[in-house]
C-alpha cells in the first residue's frame, strides 16, 4: 500500500454552454469537451458524470476520457466518495486487495477545481481496461464488469426469481469482442451443470483458483454485501484461458454499508455468496485452500498492526484538504472518529473470521 505524501490539484476548465448541458441532465452518458491543467500541463479530455444512485448527491462524481491518449491512460474516475465520510475505505479497500494478491486499480486523492470553482476533495481511479494490463505487464484478454446482481455466476436472476434472458445478463464488455463473450457464457454454464464429481477437476480449466480465493478473502475480509453479485471486473487471460476476478467501488466496507450506516461485524458470513462461491467450498481440497489462504490473511494483512499506520497516515494526509471541501467540512467531526471506528471494526471481524475458521473444515 502505497501512502501519498501531498495531493495535487487539478483544474478542469468547461465551456459554460458545454457545462449547462452536462448540468441539465444528471443521467446524460454523453460527455462534453473540456480541458484538464495538472500543473502546468494541459490535456483535451471529455467529462462526464459517473455512477448511479450517487449522481443524485451534491457533490459528484466523474469519468474523463483522454481522446488523444496522452496521459499514459484513456480513462480516469473521480470518486466523490460522498457517503463515506471518511473518504478513506475504498483507497483502504483497493490497496489491500493488492496486498494480498489481487489485481486491483490504482488510486490515488486529488482535488478538483471546475472553473475556477472548488469542488474538494476526490479520489481518483485507474479504469480496469486494456491501458490496465499494460501497464501491469499483463498479457490481452476481455474485461468485464459486473454491473447488476444477474453477475451471481448463476442461471437464475436474483432480481425477479427466474431464468436468465442470457448467461452474461448482469456483464458489460469492456474490453474483447462478440467471440470473447462465448468464453464468459461457456464459464456460467459449467458453473451451473459440472455435476459434483467433475466439478473439481473441470473448474480449473475456467477459473485461476487461487486468484479466485484471494479475491474472495479480500470481499470477506472488508465485509462488501454487494461484492459478490457486482462490484468487481472480470478478466481471462490469454495466456492460461483463465477468468480472475478484480475489485471495484469499495466504499461499502471496513464496518458501514452503502447508505454510510454502521454495519455489524459479523454480518458476511465467512462462506460469503452466490452460486460459483458456493460450489467452489462445496469441494474439500478447495475449502483447505481457502482455510488455508485466509488464515494468513487474518495473521499478517488484515490485522490492526498491518493497517492502522496506514488509515492513520491517509487520515492525517486528507485532514488539511477536508476542511477546505465545500461539500464535506462540516462533517469533520465524523470524519475525526472514522479511523477508529475502521480500526475497531478490523479487530471485530478478524476475531470473528477466526472463530469461524474452522466453518471451513
């Protein structure tokens, strides 16, 4: 995990016709021309507003496109992150991920100024996409996000309690083409009819197993409820066929839900959910590994002593810039009591995991 030692400004400058549009329809998906000075540097890029429910908050949030790819990256989010008033679980989040093995986006704090207008404090996300691989090394394949709860690796839709319209309802192509997604269909139809005594030896074919039950502890430990229906990106490498899962919108976690409301301890159970979770600890060998995998992470990474420094130091870091947001000063107070109720939270949960170890026996 990697701490910032200042967060830099950006300006975004849009023409105020362009920056009526984009205001006058809170769900428009159509960007509008702007310009982005990070120091003395400009960039042409097109802005958006991003996410679902949260456009509806004052203080958004926003996606930007680089049309000449000239920032090393085609597309960048900032995350308002209104409804954690902390401002730090979904950096917290991403970063443990990665901790424990997992592919996870980059993200680092900005502040944002639109037209000479300060808009506070955001923090910033790398795009799970081709630039993602690249800059990782990584070999091509199709990228997918999971975007509703029919992302379950099931047949049937948590939404209205029927069958599936497809076997990818729930995904977005990213990145890959029509014969890619033939890939992903062939994955939740072997999930859902390997019959019990082939199940071990076939899944393997589809799944990189330990990339899987990393993931799977990272949503565990940080207690994500919609972690494992959405929330993540799906990515088949090219190189072994195999589908790995990565995290995405983390701001639920480290004891408080999406609504910003504290959340019990022991409200994920260690077994998690949905339909490929399910049969994956239905096979002994894979429930040992599991066991196995998260016993580490309860002893080295996802301990009080591993993260406390580092919620301290994001703390300290965000302080000076949060009394200064326009949309979130007047919550500093909450803000002060957050890292604790984080770390309190971390003690809780990993003592629970523990006790319930020995589910996975």
């Amino acid at each position: 995990m990697s701490i910032q030692s200042e967060v830099p400004l950006y300006k975004i400058f849009i023409h105020p016709l362009d920056f009526k549009e984009l205001r006058s329809d809170i769900w428009c998906d159509d960007p509008v021309i702007a310009k982005l000075m990070i120091g003395k540097k400009k960039y042409d890029i097109d802005i958006v507003y991003r996410g679902s429910h949260i456009r509806k908050f004052k203080k958004k949030s926003y996606r930007i496109e680089f049309p000449r790819n000239d920032f090393m990256v085609k597309e960048l989010h900032f995350n308002a992150e209104y409804m954690d008033k902390s401002l730090l679980r979904n950096k917290l989040s991403l970063d443990f991920f990665s901790s424990i093995g997992t592919l996870s986006p980059e993200s680092s704090y900005v502040r944002i100024n639109i037209n000479g207008l300060h808009q506070g404090v955001y923090l910033q996300l790398e795009s799970v996409d081709r630039h993602f691989l690249y800059r990782r090394n990584l070999p091509d394949g199709p990228i997918y996000y999971a975007e509703d709860d029919d992302a379950n690796f099931s047949l049937m839709s948590p939404i209205d309690e029927d069958v599936k319209e497809s076997l990818d309802s729930g995904y977005s192509r990213k990145e890959g083409t029509d014969e890619d997604d033939l890939f992903l269909k062939e994955l939740i139809y072997k999930i859902n009819t390997l019959s019990k005594s082939h199940f071990e030896k076939e899944i393997v074919k589809y799944i990189d197993i330990d990339k899987y039950f990393r993931w799977l502890s990272g949503v565990i430990c940080t207690q994500n409820f919609d972690g494992f229906v959405h929330n993540y990106a799906l990515y088949r490498r090219e190189d072994t066929g195999l589908f790995e899962m990565i995290p995405w919108d983390y701001d639920a976690t480290w004891g408080r839900d999406i609504n910003g409301i504290i959340m019990d301890f022991d409200y994920i159970p260690i077994t998690g959910y949905n339909t490929l979770t399910a049969r994956l600890l239905d096979v002994h060998s894979f429930r040992k590994y599991y066991r196995r995998l998260l016993q580490n992470i309860l002893n080295k990474e996802f301990t009080v002593e591993y993260l406390r420094p580092k919620i301290i130091s994001m703390h300290e870091l965000l302080r000076p810039y949060v009394l200064k947001d326009p949309y979130i000063k007047k919550d500093i107070q909450v803000f002060d009591k957050e890292p604790q109720i984080i770390i309190d939270f971390i003690k809780d949960r990993n003592l629970y995991l523990r006790k319930h170890l020995s589910d996975l026996e």
